[in-house]
C-alpha cells in the first residue's frame, strides 16, 4: 500500500491558528503604516518668506512615496496571507470530512 498517505489534521489547524496571528499583527501594520507615519507638509522644513527649501520638498516628497510603497507591502501581504489562510482551512475542512466518511465507512455506517 504505498499509495496510502496522512494528513496530520492537527499540523492543519496549527497552520490555520498560526496564519491568523499573522493576519492580525498585519492588520496592525497595516493601519499603523497608513495612520502612524503621517508627516505634516512642514515636518521636515518649510520655506521662508521669497525663498524655497527645495530639499525639504524633497525628502516631504520622498517620505510619501515611501509610505504608498509600504502601505502597498504590507496590503499584499495581508492579501496573500489571507488567500493561503483561506485556502489552508478549506483543505483542513475537506481531510476532515474524508477522515470522517472513511471512519464511517469502515465501521460500517
């Protein structure tokens, strides 16, 4: 019987429990990179009276080019970790009932 193999339904849920708290702690990344990296427009310098403060447009430009880029990063990784979360309990789900409908069959139900 070398066809035969098993799922360790207990690995499963471990998976399952493990991909939640990873979900959580990037729903927390997540709006602390929208909400907690927020500079006001005079944070890193202002102009003065006639004259432009060229880098601190700049380095005001490049902080919000960041911040998109890792609010962006860390949404996909929510996505994915979500997708494989999802996708991890409906494999869970289906081994289950297969063990379940085996056990039944054997035992004759």
């Amino acid at each position: 019987m070398a066809d035969e193999y098993r799922v360790d339904l207990s690995a499963l849920e471990d998976t399952v429990r493990k991909l939640n708290s990873i979900l959580k702690d990037l729903g927390n990344a997540h709006s602390d990179s929208r909400y907690k990296t927020s500079l006001s427009q005079n944070a890193l310098g202002a102009d003065a009276a006639g004259a432009t403060f060229l880098e601190a447009r700049k380095l005001t430009n490049a902080h919000a080019d960041m911040k998109g880029a890792i609010e962006s990063i860390v949404g996909h990784l929510h996505d994915v970790m979500n997708t494989f979360g999802t996708k991890t309990k409906k494999v869970h789900g289906h081994y289950q009932n297969q063990e379940a409908e085996t056990a039944a069959n054997m035992s004759g139900s």
